[in-house]
C-alpha cells in the first residue's frame, strides 16, 4: 500500500438554508414538532456537492447493536468527513414468514415506529439529535414497494396490496422476497397513506430525507408526488435504491451508480479493462442531466452480504478504487465497517458485529475526506467539477483524468491492472502529490513507472 499521510481535520463545513435540487422557495408553516427539534439549517445543494454518506446498520455495527452504540460513534463518523448518515430500515420487523432468527430489515410491521430490538424512540432521538449536533444530516432507509406479513394493512386494508389470480395476497412477483407482500400502487387510498407515514417522520422526528429501497419498482409519479408534498414542510436529501434517469428528473436528488459499481469489480478481476470505465463515463454523460447524482461505492448492506466482502470482489486492487470511489463524479459511500477493514460477510437476517480496529482504511478514508471537502474540483450535482479523460500511451491498462471547477484542478493517474506498467501520460503542468507530498511534474514525453494497482491524485499548484 502506498504511504498515507494522516493529516488533521481541519476543515469547519459552513452550512447554509437554501434549496435542494428540483426545490423552488416555499412559505409553508413548518409544524410545530419539527420547528422545537431544529437544531441544524435544512440540507441543501452546496453541502450535497462535496458530500459524503454513510450507511449504518445499526443491528450489526455494534456488540449491542443498539442505537445508544451507535450514537457513541458519531464524532468518529465526523472525523471522516461524512454529511450524510443513512439508517437502514429501523421499524419494527415482522415474524410472519421472517427469515433466520432476525428477520430482514426490510420486512416492516409498522412504518411509524422503531424496532424495539434497536432502542427506545427515545434512544433513536437522542442518534438524530447527536448527528445533527456534529452537522451531519440523517436519512431513513423508507420501503415502500412492500411490507411484513405482519403489517396491519393486511387485516384492515387487504385492498392495499397485490393478489393472485386466487385472490390471495402475494410476494413480489419475479422474487424470492417471500418474507414480505407486495404493495399495489393502483390503490390511491394506499398511496396517500404510505406519504402520510413519511411525512410523519420529517414532521415530527426533524428526519433529512429518505433512501428508498428498489425506488424503480414503485411508480414515479407516486415518488414525485410525495417528494413534493414533504418539501412543503423543509428541504430533504432523497436518494433512490435505482439507475433510472427517470427518477432524478423531479423526485430524488441521487441515484445508485451500479454499473459504475459492476465496472469496478470487472476491473478489479481483470474481466474488463479501462475501455469499460470510459464507455461508463460516456454512458452517464448520455443519460444523465448535468446535475444528476450517482451514489458511488465498494460496498453497501446488498454487496457484502450476498456479493462478498471488498476484499473478495476486489483483492489488492480495493485501495485504489476506494479513492477512485472519491475522485470520480458523484458522491462516495461508506459502508459500515468499511473504515475498520472489514472482511467478513456480516449475516442479515442474524446477529453478527464488526470489529472496529483501525488499520490501513480508516486513515486513507480520513484523508480522502479531507480532499473531497477541500477540493471545488470533486463538487457533483448542480455546480459540478469537470471530467476530462487524459490520453495515456495505454489506455486499456491506465487510466488518467482531470477534474476541474475554477482554479481548483486534480489529475488521478492509476494502473489499472495486477501487473508492473511503465507509460507515459499526454498532459502538461506542476502537481502536488496529495498522499506523497512531492512535488511532480507532467509532460508528454515524461516516462512513469507504477507498480500493481498504483495510483496518484495530483493537485494543481501554482507554478
């Protein structure tokens, strides 16, 4: 692993009211819960642009795996840069048709409470009120295409959810998701219901916004609606669990990039090579608006369960996509137990627990923050940073690109293979070396030599 150079936090992050993407100015009232609880400006475009998120399961980040744990941790989470915490699904858990022991969190029982084996409301208030404290923002991992078996819809609004050609209530179609009945979006009653249960938790728990689990399989207009009708009450953060275009145009500010994702492990594997990362650029340009979000990532609660551990997917090369994961566009995610070298597949319908020890991640992640927050060039969303691909005399091994907002510009140099690359790289002008320090200099005929899976992040100096 090349050195890093652990540096101090330094950086105060400055927030301001304003709007998030697709939100005009609004007078409406904000309740009165919500107004008591304010304890941090609403979320807006210019924190989302250098943001990073953080995905927390609460059942598995702890011995306890409680939310009073968890809530402990939130000043290290801050020491990683981190803006953006996402909960997975908190609600109570059904045990009709469950699955292991557990259950999944995404069998939901009740939408408008929170799952007894986390904590008290209580202790989930006191996790809001300590994250919002260190101003990082906090969203609910929202389930709306089903819920539990255990749901009270099913006895008092069966109309509620999908039916076989028999008449009975069914799982989701094409999906072995037996552990949950499938909602059916034609009903309006329903519809309303399930946005009322969501306002409720900006309404009356000051919640930022919401992750939205299998967003594409519930209808759009459905989403916009909702997203609509919750901006009344304050400005909210939506990120959609899906790469359809469709779903940024009004309703979520972010997007999963899962191709992105597929590439880098193709890559990792040597199954693909840099031709593919530049055709997944291309394809984002094409289908994109210029202020859309992607969600980029070496690990979620999906990958490492089912997928393997990063260190399964991706070897020796995981370090150098975890920074590429920063310096790409879009925002990066973190996975818990992603900074303590996780290598383990963490059970989901068990309990399980990671060890924190810090090794070599947690301080390339700290400093990958530092560089995400301190570099106008990494901006994504409304006022995005450039991405320019730089010539290299390899293109299929190295890959090289430039990002830029002003002044402020970036260059990434990678070997993108498991073997030694010497080449040369068609750029000219002076860097700073972020990780070495050193000052280096690029120029059409300057001959480089990297070992497996090296990389640079080169800053723009002033000479």
């Amino acid at each position: 692993m090349q050195k890093i150079a652990i540096g101090l936090l330094s950086l105060l992050v400055m927030f301001s009211c304003g709007n998030v993407k697709n939100e005009e100015k609004k007078s409406a009232s904000t309740p009165a819960a919500a107004a008591e609880k304010k304890d941090l400006e609403p979320i807006t475009n210019e924190v989302l642009e250098n943001a990073i998120i953080y995905e927390a399961n609460i059942r598995q980040y702890s011995e306890e795996g409680s939310f009073k744990a968890f809530t402990k941790d939130i000043p290290v989470l801050k020491q990683l840069g981190v803006e953006v915490l996402w909960l997975m699904p908190i609600y109570p858990i059904s045990t009709t048709k469950s699955k292991g022991s557990l259950g999944s969190y995404y069998a939901v029982s009740d939408y408008t409470k929170v799952n007894p084996e986390f904590g008290t409301l209580e202790d989930f208030r006191a996790l809001v009120k300590t994250a919002h404290d260190h101003g990082i923002y906090v969203i609910l991992d929202w389930v709306a295409n089903h819920t539990g078996w255990d749901h009270v819809w099913l006895k008092t609004h069966p109309e509620y959810y999908t039916k076989d050609s028999d008449g009975a209530i069914t799982h989701t179609v094409d999906t072995d998701w037996t552990d949950v009945a499938d909602l059916n979006y034609d009903n309006q009653n329903m519809r309303e219901q399930m946005r009322q249960d969501m306002i409720h938790w900006v309404a009356n728990e000051d919640i930022d916004g919401f992750r939205c689990d299998v967003a594409g399989m519930v209808p759009v207009d459905f989403w916009e609606k909702t997203v609509e009708a919750i901006k009344k009450i304050k400005p909210v953060f939506m990120l959609a669990e899906g790469w359809e275009p469709e779903l940024l145009d009004h309703a979520f500010d972010m997007g999963y990039s899962w191709d992105t994702h597929h590439k880098m492990n193709a890559i990792a594997q040597e199954k693909a090579t840099v031709k593919e990362w530049d055709m997944r650029m291309q394809q984002i340009d094409s289908l994109y608006d210029k202020d859309d979000i992607l969600m980029n990532f070496t690990s979620n609660h999906d990958e490492n369960s089912w997928n393997g551990t990063v260190n399964e997917r991706m070897g020796d090369a995981a370090e150098i996509f975890a920074v590429l994961s920063y310096v790409a566009p879009g925002m990066p995610l973190l996975y818990s137990g992603q900074e303590y070298d996780l290598d383990k597949r963490l059970l989901f319908f068990e309990k399980d627990t990671i060890s924190k020890e810090k090794g070599k991640f947690f301080p390339l992640y700290q400093k990958l923050g530092v560089l995400k927050k301190n570099s106008p060039a990494l901006h994504t969303g409304e006022n995005a940073g450039s991405y320019t691909r730089i010539q290299t005399s390899d293109n299929t091994k190295i890959l090289a690109f430039k990002r830029q907002k002003g002044s402020n510009e970036i260059i990434f140099i990678g070997n993108m293979t498991s073997k030694p690359n010497t080449f040369s790289v068609d750029h000219t002008g002076t860097y700073h070396d972020f990780f070495s320090e050193e000052t280096i200099k690029t120029q059409p005929n300057t001959t480089f030599s990297f070992k497996p899976w090296e990389y640079k992040v080169l800053i723009k100096t002033s000479s």
